[in-house]
C-alpha cells in the first residue's frame, strides 16, 4: 500500500537526480549560461550579410565590437550583446540590421497550445525565443505549464509559486474585488454587485502590494525574460476555482491580459506563452491575452484527433466567455478574436509515408491556417532536448557541422513563418 508519504519520498529521491542531471548540463555554479556565437555564426545565420562584407566591416572600424579571438586567430566569438551591438550599428547598403517592429505598438503576443502531452508545446516556444532574440527582438516567455519545461530550459529551478501566473491570477482577483466594490453600479448595466469579501488566505499573502516586475525573472538570454512555473504551481486550477466561488463576477480569464496591460509597450516587442495540456484557468488565461494562436501537433492520427478534440473545446470555452457580456469593467469585450491561427507540425520525418499523409490531411482540412515549414525530427533535435537546451543554444562543434546545420535550418524556417504571422498580426493591433 502506498500513500502521499510514500510519493513525497519518491519526488525527493527524484529532486536529487534533477540536481545531478543540471550539474551535467549547466556550468558547475549550476547556473545555464549562454554560450558565444562565432563570426561565421554572426554572419550568415544571425545578422544574414557576407561574411567576407563582415570581415572587412571589422577592419574598417575599430569601434565595433572585436568579440573573443581563439587561440589560433582563426575565428572570432560573441556574446549577444556584442551581436545587438553590431545590429545598431552596422548598416548594410544602407540597409538596417534591426528587426521589423510597426512603430507605436505594444508587443505581440503569441500562445502556443494543445492539450495533448508530447506534441511539442515547449520546444517551439523555446526555439522561437530564442530564435527571436538572436533576430535582434526583447522577448518575454510566459510558463503556464505547471510541469515547468520552458522554465527548467531557461534555466529556472528555484521558483516560488507566488510569482507564476498563479500569483498573478490571485493578484488580479484581489484587485477586482476591490474595484468591483469600490464601484457604485458594479457593472455596466448599472445594476448593483454584492459586496464580495475575501478571505485572510487570500488577502493575507501580500500579493496585492507586488509590482508587475516582480513577477519576471532574468534567463540565460540577456533579452529573453520570464514569468516562471514550477511544480507547486498546479495547484493553480483547484484555487482558481474556489476564487470563482468566492466572487462570480470576477472575470478570471482575463487576468493575464490584465496584467500585461500594465507593462510598458516598449518593454518588449514579443510575448509568448507556453500553454499547460489541458483546457483549464491557465490556459484560458493565455489564449484569451494571445493575438494569434500557433498549435503544435505530432504528424500522426492520434495528434490529429487531439488537435480537432482541443479546438472543439476551445472554441465552446470561448463561446461561454459571453455570460460576462455586461459584467466587465467598461471597454473589456468577453468576444475573443484571433488576428491569427496557425497549426505547425512537429516531430515530421519527410520520409515517413504516414506523415505525409497526416500532412496532407492537415492541409486538406485546415487548408491556408498549416505552416508551409513542419519541424523536423533530427538527431540533432532529440539531443538538445536531452540536455535541457535549444538547437541555437548548441554548439554545432559538439556534433558534425551539417546534422547541426540541418536541424537548425528546420526551425530557422518555421520561425521565419511564425514572424511573418506575427508582423502581419502586428499591424491590425490598435496603437
């Protein structure tokens, strides 16, 4: 017989092993750090110019940055500070190296979402991060997963749940208890709201008195920023719903997108979340704040069921967004409207019939909303996985320079198509 005590014991002896696994993988401060970039790097994949125009950009001026030179003078390396630099200050035919942002805009926001386990959720978030930020863009990442992949690979392990999107749920429904009482009318309809009180459980934690800030966490990626999870996090869906209890009015899906209302427009230029398996308060939350919604899917039948299950739901969960319709502080529209869906495939093998059956499949039913540029399953791909890492985080000297290369160009290409769909969906969001 076995209970709680003995799955306590269980998560610890497992919590020893996390420890060795990221003494294998990060540096021996047990911290991930983000490696250089060398100059063939910079060039031809990061700032896309001739390397031999980059080479004697170099020489002709002493005031850019010269990054780390090897022992054997052969090849420079950066870090990516050194590499925005280059971006300001280099201009190529007259051509600026920084990336597309429409100008008087708050930063886009992407969730990427389905509710089957294994479909690779937190692998395109993490590879359009850091994609994204070797493209010259300020990214946040927001972890609704309680499973925390996305913030173990950003090198997060000691998070408390008080600054996950839990805190900022809990956060958000003190603050619009306390608006809805403050407020005569209560709702737009004028009639009068009950008085809502909360409990010492809730108003006690101090969650009220925190800033935006604290709620975001440095990463390894001197541009990337992110509002963690953790295990202790999943708890989440359980006090969501006694808070709905204990104020029926509080439009809690909105909560996320809320809070992001409250951050500067300029303090980045993309926000994306990684959403939980499952259809729930967190995840809620996040497509509701997201423009556009990009969902991962294995190329098998399976997957395929699960994505049309989960678009299904989705959709009906949207559809009863609308009882809020008059409940809502004035200009907030429970009507949730996407500037744009996307379905990506991941894990594809072009050589496996069965996948490009489902491909076809995909294509046949979802027509124009399938990214053109599946993710592709390479050795290269599940190595990086293994060690808690992206494909661009990987030296491409720990392995041959092309099983590197043909891994990276697979989400080059995908995330070159989820930044067209971004700038396009850019442009219809209001100033």
């Amino acid at each position: 017989m076995y209970t709680h005590a003995d799955l306590a014991k269980l998560q610890a002896q497992s919590l020893k092993m996390q420890g060795f696994i990221r003494q294998q993988t990060y540096s021996p401060e047990m911290e991930k750090t983000l490696r250089r970039f060398s100059s063939w790097e910079v060039a031809e994949l990061i700032l896309k110019i001739n390397p031999s125009t980059f080479r004697g950009r170099l020489a002709a001026d002493p005031s850019l940055p010269e990054g780390l030179v090897e022992e054997d003078g052969r090849q420079r390396w950066y870090t990516l500070e050194e590499i925005n630099e280059l971006r300001r200050k280099l201009k190529i035919k007259g051509r600026s190296l920084m990336p597309a942002r429409p100008g008087g805009k708050r930063a886009i926001r992407a969730a990427v979402a389905n509710f089957k386990g294994g479909a690779g959720k937190s692998t395109v978030a993490l590879h359009f991060a850091h994609a994204a930020a070797l493209d010259g863009y300020r990214v946040l990442v927001v972890d609704f997963d309680p499973q925390a992949t996305l913030s173990h690979s950003m090198g997060l392990s000691d998070v408390s749940e008080e600054v996950t999107v839990w805190g900022i749920m809990a956060r958000d429904l003190i603050r619009e208890t306390e608006r809805m009482n403050a407020t005569a009318g209560g709702a737009e309809s004028g009639a009068a709201l009950p008085q809502r009180k909360l409990p010492p459980s809730v108003t006690g934690m101090g969650l009220s008195d925190l800033r935006a800030t604290d709620f975001i966490k440095p990463t390894s990626w001197p541009t990337i920023d992110i509002i963690p999870s953790c295990a202790n996090a999943a708890f989440v869906e359980f006090a969501s719903a006694q808070y709905r209890h204990l104020n029926p009015e509080w439009s809690f899906f909105a909560a996320v997108s809320r809070y992001l209302d409250q951050l500067p427009d300029d303090a980045y230029d993309l926000i994306i979340f990684d959403c939980p398996p499952a259809i729930g308060y967190q995840s809620m939350n996040a497509v509701f704040a997201a423009d556009v919604l990009y969902v991962p899917s294995g190329p098998g039948y399976w997957e395929y069921d699960s994505t049309t299950s989960f678009i299904g739901q989705l959709a009906e969960a949207l559809e009863d967004l609308g009882r809020f319709r008059g409940r809502l502080p004035s200009g907030t529209n429970p009507d949730k409207v996407f500037a744009d869906l996307r379905f990506l495939l991941t894990r594809f093998e072009p050589n496996n019939e069965l996948h490009r059956a489902m491909q076809s499949a995909f294509n046949q039913v979802f027509k124009s909303h399938v990214a053109e540029h599946p993710i592709e399953m390479t050795r290269a791909v599940e190595q990086s996985g293994r060690f808690l890492s992206s494909i661009y985080e990987m030296d491409y000297r720990q392995m041959t320079r092309e099983t590197w290369r043909r891994a990276r160009a697979s989400f080059d290409r995908a995330y070159g198509e989820f930044q067209a769909t971004l700038i396009s969906a850019w442009e219809k969001l209001e100033d």
